[in-house]
C-alpha cells in the first residue's frame, strides 16, 4: 500500500508517539524540523508541491500546522464514536486507503486545516509572502459600516492547500478514488472559504456607533470541523458515471451533493472489532458512559458486548486562592470515582 503526496507525510508525522515528539521539543520544535524531513525523504513530490518544498519552506511549516490542527479536530468531533480518528498502530493509514465516510471526512478537515493555518499565518504577519487582504475597500450604501482593516487573506491559504494537497493527483483523474479526493479536499476548503464572517468596530463620539469599519474573518475551527461532521453524517455514496468523467449517487432518487458535501464509495465496517484492513482497532477498553443513549453510551460504543467497572482515585487541586501578588495556592482534594470500559 502506497499513501503518496501530503497524506504520506500526514500520516508520517502523525504516527510518531508523544513521548518521541516530546524528545523532539527536547532539541528542536519539530514544526522546524519535520518540514525539512518531509521535503527530502519523500521523493514523488512532484510539480508544485516540489516547488513549495524548495522555495517556500515556511508554507511547509504552516501545512504541518494545519495537519496537526486537523487531527486534533478529527479526534474532538469522534471522541465518542467507535472508530475515534486514532493514529495508533497504523489505524489511520489504512483507513486513508480506503474511500468510506471516515476518509472522506479526514481529507476534508485536512484540506481545511491548512487553509486555516496558512491564512492565519499571513495575518500575523509570519509569512513573506502574503498579509492581510487589503483589496476589499467598498463602502455599503447606506453609509452605517465601511470595509476596513485587517481581512483574513482566504485565497491565499485556500491555493497554497490546492496547490499542496491536490497536485500529486491531478495526473489520476479518470478513476474514482481520485475523483472522490480531490471533491473532499475542495469541501473541506469551502467549509472556511464559503463561510467567512464578518467582525466591526465603532466609531464615534464618547463610545456611539456611528459609523463601524468591518473586517472579513475566518469562523473558528471549531465551528468548520462541526460543520464538515455534519457533512459526515448526510455524505453521498457515489460511483463514476459511464462517460467517466463524473460522480454520480447511486440512488438516482436523491438530491445530487453540491460542492460543500462530502462523498464516498465504500460502506464503513462497525470498527466492533479489530481489521486490520479497515484500519480498525476494535472497541475492547474504551472508555463508555452506562446511562448515555448516544455514541458514547456503553451499548453502543460496546457494540453490546458488555463492559466492566473500575473504581479510581483521583487527586486534583481544589479550593484554590489568589495570593496577592501574584501566586494562587490550591489544595489538593482526593476522590474515588467510577469508570466504565468495554469488554
């Protein structure tokens, strides 16, 4: 199984354990670091993405960021769920080489990722190459708010994470899988793109708003990883038309996805139990709530194979107080609780 391009190294930089980045930050940040790595060992690079490695290394530094943003997100929005985004034992290069609902989700918070963080990037000033998007300037005509300030520069970030993320692929784009890849790179992309919002600041005499300028902001990545998760759970199976050169659902009864939806083509296993094919590692262990109805409950989370108990001490500070100044001392409070793991 071969993973080319930025998921190679997605998943190369993801696979590592903490304790061995925290060796890492021990000599270097491997923010620094792993671009480089990244750039010299992975030679199928090809065309742009080769470019960006030579010439602007700095863009590679703020992919990385935005793959570790993604996957962070990733495990935020399917903590409870049975297949939980792990990067444990290889899980999630096998589930990249697949094409269920999963992958497509992981494509598009990662396309999404490193738009956010290039964007963010070029606002703060930490890139060479871009600053805040300056071309906005149209006064509304009722004269109450003005374009103005520092926009968030979107088109920026959003080519650098097309440029990065879909070159490799572009020489495939007969067959389905790329086809389906490259329409879950571009929804994640829109999920920031297409949803900007816009922040204001008052003018006027002793704190009166009479006049506010205006500034086009990304939505938090919060918000853009719960709306792809929404994505996730109404995504379309498609398969490639008999012309070749689309996607089309394969009930014909149902509304065609737009650019903003997520697709796949294979049916996701239950991740009950360890595949190694599926990239699944089972859900023996996990952590389950007994009294929940939903994903996290035990009997769902479970897949109704029973779980045990276990009675745990925990030591936390409590009854904390501000010294002034400036030092808060807290106590430390112990208390047995009950956690619940599944069979």
């Amino acid at each position: 199984m071969k993973i080319q391009g930025f998921y190679a190294f997605l998943y190369f930089y993801l696979m590592f354990p903490a304790n061995i980045i925290g060796l890492w930050w021990a000599v270097g940040s491997p923010l620094v670091m792993e671009p480089n790595k990244i750039c010299r060992k992975n030679r199928k690079l090809s065309g742009k993405q080769r470019y960006i490695c030579r010439e602007e290394k700095d863009i590679v530094e703020e992919v990385v960021n935005g793959a570790r943003l993604a996957i962070a997100e990733c495990q935020y929005q399917f903590q409870h769920r049975r297949w939980n985004c792990t990067t444990a034992r290889k899980s999630f290069s096998r589930i990249l080489s697949i094409d269920t609902r999963e992958t497509a989700f992981v494509y598009a918070v990662s396309a999404a990722g490193v738009v956010y963080t290039v964007t963010k990037a070029c606002s703060k000033g930490s890139l060479l190459q871009c600053t805040c998007d300056n071309s906005i300037r149209d006064i509304t005509s009722d004269g109450a708010w003005e374009w103005g300030g520092c926009h968030d520069d979107v088109d920026f970030g959003y080519k650098k994470s097309k440029d990065f993320m879909d070159d490799r692929r572009k020489k495939k784009r007969g067959d389905l899988t790329t086809k389906i890849r490259l329409h879950n790179n571009e929804a994640g992309r829109l999920a920031i793109k297409e949803h900007m919002t816009k922040d204001c600041k008052c003018h006027g005499l002793s704190g009166t708003c009479a006049l506010r300028t205006c500034w086009r902001r990304m939505p938090v990545f919060r918000e853009v990883g719960t709306r792809l998760k929404d994505k996730f759970d109404g995504a379309s199976k498609v398969t490639i038309s008999n012309d070749g050169h689309k996607l089309v659902t394969e009930d014909n009864s149902i509304k065609p996805p737009s650019s903003e939806d997520l697709l796949y083509a294979e049916e996701s296993p239950n991740f009950c139990k360890p595949r190694k094919k599926f990239g699944s590692l089972g859900t023996q262990g996990r952590l389950c709530n007994p009294d929940s109805p939903g994903n996290d409950g035990c009997s769902l989370l479970c897949c109704n194979r029973g779980y045990k108990q276990t009675k745990v001490t925990i030591q936390e500070n409590c009854k904390c107080q501000f010294i002034w100044c400036c030092q808060v001392i807290c106590k430390t409070c112990t208390s047995i609780q009950t956690i619940y793991r599944c069979l």
